[in-house]
C-alpha cells in the first residue's frame, strides 16, 4: 500500500509527541511520590520531637519540684508549673500529629495519661510545698503511686519513638527509591528519545534517497539506450510513485516514438527533450525533498521561537530561490497572525494582522493574484504589491499560519510551496506542543502558579543578578490562616476553592516581574526583583487587605472570608547563593506575623 511521505512525516512526529508526553507524565507522577514521601519523614520527624519535648519538660518539672522539696529555695519550683504545662502541651499535640496512625495514635493517647497522671501527682506535691508543708509534700513524693509512673513512661515513649523512626527510615527508603526511578528515567529516557530523533531522520531520508536512486538508476540505462527501461519497482511515496508513473509514461511514448519508422526526426528530437526536461524536473525535486528532509529535522528540533524563524530564514530561500515571502501563525487567541520569520529581504508589520484580512485563511486554500484585477486582494498586502500568493498552513484540518509570498508561483515552484508548507505546519505543532510540556513542567495544576522547583531555580539567577549588579533582591512567604478549618468544615475542595480563590488574587495583585509560586499546601512565595523590602511590605499589605476582603463560595455554599499572614526579607551579601537564607529569614518573619496574631505583614529586618 503506498502511503504520502507527508502522512508519513506526521505520523512520525505524533509518535514522537506521544513518547515525550508520555515520558514527561511519568516524571511528573514520579517527583509527586517523592515529594510526598519527603513530606511524610518532615512528618515523622516533627512527631519524635514533639515526643521527646514532652518527656523532656516532665523531666524537668520533676527536678524543680525535687530540688524545690528538698532545698526549700523558691528559685527550684519557679519552672515547675510552666514545664508541666509544656509536657501536657506536647503530649496533645502529639496525640494530633499521630492521628493518621492507629497505632501510635493508640500509644500517644496512653502517654498522654500517664503524663497527666505524672503531671497531676508532681502539681499535689508542688502545693503543698508552697502551703509550707514541706513534710507531707516529700511524703506524698515517698508514697505515691505516680513516682512509678516514670520508669513507665519513658518504657512507653521509648517504644513510641522506635516504631516511629521505623516508619521514618521507611519512608526515606521509599523517598529513595523514587529518586532512583527518576534518575533512570533521565539517565535512559534522554539517550532514547535522542535515538528515537534520529532513526526518524534516518528513515526520512532513506525514503527519499531510495526512490531518487532508483528513478536515476532506470533513467541511466535509458539514456544508454534500454528503451524497455521502466521503473518496476513500488515506490515507498505517493509522491514518488506519481513521478515513476510520469516517467513510465514518457518513456512508452518514446519507445512508441522510436519504433515507428514513420516518425519524423523532429518529433524523436522533441521527445528526447521532454525526457530530459522531465528528468531534470525529477533530479531537482528529488534536491528539494532531501533539503527539506534536511529542514524539517532541525524544525523538529528547535527549542525556541528564535531557533525555528533562523531555520525557516535560512532554508526557505534555498527551496524557493528568488521569491520574498514571510511566515504568519495565529496567536494564542487566534484573534491575530503574528509574524515568524521572513527571508528575501521581506520588509513586514510586526504588528501582525487579522484572520478576516487573508482571503487565504478565510477560504482554507490558496489565494493569489497574478495580475491587477485577477482576483480580490488581501487586506494584509501592502499596496503597491501588484502580484502575490498566500498559502495557509494546515495541521489536523486546522489552520494554523498562512505563508505569504510575493511574485507569481509557477507549477514547479507550487509543488516545493506544497511540500514545504506541510513541513513547516508539522513543526509548528510540535514546536507548540513542546512548550506546552514545559508550561506542565513548572506551573502547579491547581493554581496556575509556578510550582516550588521553578522559584527555586529563579531564585538562584535572582541573586545571582542582584549579587553581579548590585541591586535589590527581596522575598514573601505567606500562607493563608487557619486554612485547616476549611477542610475539617467544608471538605478538600472547599480548601481547593480557597486556595484557588487567593492564588488568583496574589496574582492579580503583585508585579508581572515579580513570580509568585505555591511554595507547597497552604504556602506560597513572590520573588521580587529590584525592590526593597519596605518598597514590598507596602505593596504586600494592599495584597492582604484585598484578601481579607474575599468572600469565597464553592458548590453553591458560602465559605466565608480568609486572611493571610505575610514575611519579608531582603537578600543581603552576607547570605548564601543558593537562597535557603533568604527563605528562611522570610519564613521567620512569617512566623512573627503568625505569633503577633495573623493576618499582617512582618519584615525580616523588624525582628
């Protein structure tokens, strides 16, 4: 079955397209689980300290106390009180963190009772010592049942805080392992997308050199004088395949020519060079499809606008030598063709122009005008431009640029137009299509905002720049207060909502030079170069006070207002380049505000 080389070019760029989307997915899927993982040991380890602070305040109030009884001094009971309370603290907030496992979510609430059982015996004994009865108060310490408590606790806190670093050192393996995967996805997937590219370049051009030598091969032999020469062999392309079908054509004919002795030698003459012209014809668009071999894999990959117009400039003029022309594709909101590239010393409007001013467009088939008067003119062309041609570029059925040319395009050049318009269409959607995946790459899918690797990765060229020209570099974290009460009343998609409704807002509100990220949950950070950190706080606090000042429905139910807390910190010399002091002099500014009661901004410099 013969297929279009054309079809063929597209096929084999979708296939690629596929692959790298597939690729990609599995990364994304891949550093998720690794970012869940890391986040399950923070959890694990804010869960053995918070452990190890609750015995270590009791331990404490127990040492008050006794040195209190003993010494009779005031100055050994001063802490007692407030250490106790810190223990109780930390036992209930352990029994908190620990509520996704039954387990030790079992075994916190059984500290949790035997701190307090400890607690509420060394706060009797504490009493009446300061009552002055010193002697019941050691022998209450002598007698009761909660100096047993201890020994047991600490057996209970002990097994409490190994099944917990047994779940951390899980964790991390697991952490470990996706970090593994995602190196072997790199360490494979990059060579083998890079062997993909060129086996499709290779096959390409194998396609067309094949047909080319053997259409040349089958002429060779004519031209020795075999005038039962033909091409017998299917050809791999339509294309092809209708030049071999032309070519066995002719040469019936001139065989028929010469057989007949009553054909004058004019006519042999006139039929030698219809071959020859026919086989010159072939020999330059066998050229013209192996130079757009040639362009269509450096189209496929380039990375940037700026690499595919320098391509198109430099090829373009090659297939269509002689003839100024430019490039147009439609907008993001295909309300405008913007220019690409233009060759020949095409002077163009960077402006751009409107679909409804390309006849070309409208019509989805060429438009040209090769005398006044001939056809109706484009509003886009110039209008001392007397000839033209516009040729719309089809992806999919869908029009996507036009290329417009100015000269009149004879058939041979119609048939490069052709081929060459289809290969530029090509590489335009995957060039599109590639952007879009780094879009993927770096936006957090909830909320549109550049996720945590991209601010990390502007943060380091920021100070970098601030650091090589001497100017400003400033930071905000916040996140939103008592976000957790949306989830626990409302439901996950409520705190979606909430989240949603504040990331558009933080967006609305700061700079376009400022990148404002989900910095991860709740949490978000703005990047603000050139500016100084009162410059921002002032700005900042118009951000908040707008927030303060939503009311955010979801569902069709009113969720009611939210508030966030705010802080600022300036990069300064004396800071690392890498930005992890900066983020965290931001971070306790952020805590200030959160501690001096939310819903405020802190500078770092204020502390």
């Amino acid at each position: 079955m013969v297929h279009s080389l054309s079809i063929r070019i597209i096929v084999l760029c979708a296939l690629l397209c596929v692959v790298l989307a597939l690729f990609g997915g599995l990364l994304i899927f891949t550093a998720a689980q690794t970012r869940e993982s890391l986040h399950w040991i923070s959890h694990s380890s804010r869960v053995l300290g918070t452990a190890g602070q609750s015995i270590n305040h009791l331990r404490a109030a127990e040492s008050g106390q006794r040195g209190f009884l003993l010494t009779r001094n005031p100055e050994f009971g001063r802490t007692v009180e407030s250490e106790l309370l810190a223990s109780q603290d930390a036992a209930a907030h352990l029994v908190q963190l620990t509520a996704d496992n039954a387990l030790q979510s079992q075994r916190a609430q059984r500290i949790q009772e035997l701190i307090e059982e400890r607690a509420a015996g060394l706060n009797a004994a504490f009493k009446l010592g300061q009552q002055r009865d010193f002697e019941g108060a050691l022998e209450s310490v002598a007698t009761g049942r909660a100096r047993a408590i201890m020994p047991v606790l600490e057996a209970r806190i002990s097994d409490f805080i190994a099944e917990e670093r047994s779940l951390s050192d899980e964790r991390t393996e697991r952490a470990g392992n996706w970090l593994e995967l995602i190196r072997l996805l790199v360490f494979f997937g990059i060579p083998a997308a890079v062997i993909a590219v060129g086996g499709m370049a290779v096959s390409l051009i194998r396609r067309i050199q094949r047909p080319v030598e053997q259409i040349s091969a089958v002429m060779g032999r004519l031209g020795a004088g075999d005038r039962t020469a033909r091409i017998e062999t299917t050809m791999a392309s339509r294309e092809f395949a209708r030049l071999a079908k032309g070519y066995n054509t002719m040469a019936a004919e001139l065989e028929a020519a010469v057989s007949d002795q009553t054909q004058s030698a004019e006519q042999l003459r006139a039929a030698n060079n219809e071959l020859a012209l026919n086989a010159d014809i072939l020999r330059k668009r066998g050229e013209v499809i192996e130079l757009l071999g040639g362009m269509a894999h450096r189209m496929h990959s380039a990375r940037t606008d700026e690499e595919l117009a320098s391509i198109i400039e430099v090829f373009v003029p090659r297939v269509l030598p002689g003839v100024p022309g430019a490039l147009y594709a439609h907008n993001n909101s295909r309300n405008l063709l913007l220019p690409i590239a233009s060759w020949s010393e095409m002077e163009i409007e960077r402006e751009g122009f409107s679909p409804e001013q390309c006849w070309a467009l409208r019509r989805g088939q060429s438009h040209f005008v090769t005398e006044a008067g001939s056809d109706i003119v484009c509003a886009h062309v110039p209008a001392d431009t007397e000839q033209y041609h516009c040729e719309p570029l089809l992806a999919g059925g869908e029009v996507i640029g036009v290329v417009y040319l100015e000269g009149v395009i004879d058939e041979e050049a119609h048939f490069r137009l052709t081929v060459l318009t289809e290969n530029i269409a090509s590489a335009l959607v995957n060039h599109r299509l590639q952007r879009g995946l780094r879009e993927q790459t770096i936006r957090d899918p909830l909320t549109g905002l550049f996720n945590r690797r991209y601010m990390q990765e502007m943060l380091h060229l920021e100070i970098a720049r601030a650091a090589r020209n001497g100017t400003q570099l400033s930071v905000v974290m916040c996140d939103v207060d008592h976000f957790k009460r949306f989830n626990d009343e409302f439901g996950h998609d409520a705190g979606d909502a909430v989240l949603q409704a504040v990331s558009t807002e933080l967006r609305k509100r700061f700079r376009d030079g400022d990148v404002v990220c989900r910095y991860g949950g709740e949490e978000f950070t703005i990047v603000a170069p050139d500016t100084m950190a009162d410059v921002l706080a002032a700005r900042t606090e118009i951000v908040r006070q707008a927030i303060s000042e939503l009311n955010i429905k979801q569902g069709g139910r009113t969720l009611g207002s939210t508030s966030m807390s705010f802080g600022i910190a300036s990069w300064s010399e004396g800071m690392d380049r890498e930005g992890t002091a900066l983020i965290q002099a931001a971070d306790a500014a952020l805590y200030r505000a959160k501690t001096a009661g939310r819903n405020r901004v802190a500078v770092a410099q204020d502390l």
